[in-house]
C-alpha cells in the first residue's frame, strides 16, 4: 500500500476518489472502510444516495472478543422513514468489512451502556409516527440484537442511558 499513498499524496484528492472508485468494482473490499462497503451495497440494491447523505459511525466492541464492530448510521431521504433510519452493524470478518444485523428504525442520538452480563447494550432513540420521543434498550440474544426497537423485546430505557456513541452532530457527507 506504500505506492498507494504516496500516489495520493501527490495526486491529490481527485486522484483518491478515482481510486475509491475503482476499487469497489473490482472488488477490493479489504481496502474499504465500513461505511463504504455499506454505502456501496445500500447503492447496488437500492441505487444511488442524495447529495445529502451522511454517515455516523463508532467503533465498539459488541460482544467482548476483542474485536471493534463498527455501528453505521446512514441518514438519506431515499433511505429512511419517519421514524428514522437503519443502524448497521458492520463486522470485520474474514479480512474485510461484511454487514451483520440491521437495526430500525433509529433516530440519533445512539447510546451505549455499561457492559450486561458480558455484552453491551444498545440505547436508540425512537420517535415519529404519533410516538413519543424516548430511548429503547437492546439487550443482546444469542440470536442478535432486537432489530426492530419500538417493539418488544425492545425495552423502554427510563434510566440514564449512559454514554452516548452516536452524536446528533457526528456525521460527515458521505459524497
Ligand atoms: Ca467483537
């Protein structure tokens, strides 16, 4: 990868998106970091993001092995309801970045709690659709996160959610 960056060190920006470009359609997923291989696949199956799409991303270690999953937040019109958007847990799998369990709808801010018996909770904002605004608790199953946070085993958090790992303001242009 030396070449690469001094390429782009002298090349400039053009020169790197060019590049990004071209390593998503011969597949050089290593290279991708998480948001790109999600925007990528969210874009094949779905078509092309706005102008205005924004990622938030954090890094977290869900399930306690020693390895950072990452939680992606995508927020476009083309992608979300009134009640939000998805949060996508991406997983570092077999040398590259692969997406896991989809959770949604969410609405920002994410929470994270102290560790649960090993394993970390998730606190998601959910509102819209006639709801009140409050934050839901996912609590991990062997088979995953709730995926659908305003219903049951979702479960209303009337505590301090605790930390907040996605931030309102955190997000960056994904173009
Ligand atoms: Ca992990």
């Amino acid at each position: 990868m030396r070449w690469m960056t001094r390429a782009m060190m002298i090349g400039g920006a053009g020169w790197l998106a060019g590049c990004a470009g071209m390593g998503v359609g011969v597949g050089e997923g290593a290279s991708l970091g998480p948001v790109e291989v999600l925007v990528a696949q969210i874009e094949a199956e779905q078509g092309p993001l706005s102008d205005q799409a924004r990622a938030f991303e954090a890094s977290v270690d869900l399930d306690g092995d020693g390895t950072s999953e990452r939680l992606v937040y995508v927020r476009d019109p083309s992608l979300c309801g009134t009640g939000g958007c998805a949060l996508t847990i991406m997983e570092w799998r077999d040398g590259r970045w692969q997406r896991g369990q989809v959770i949604g709808p969410v609405e920002l801010p994410v929470y994270l709690s102290d560790e649960w018996d090993g394993e970390v909770v998730i606190g998601v904002t959910v509102a819209g659709g006639g709801m009140q605004e409050r934050i839901m608790a996912l609590y991990p199953a062997p088979e995953g996160y709730p995926s659908n946070p305003t219903v049951p085993p979702a479960v209303w958090w009337r505590d301090d959610p605790g930390e907040v790992l996605i931030a309102e303001g955190s997000g960056r242009a994904v173009r």
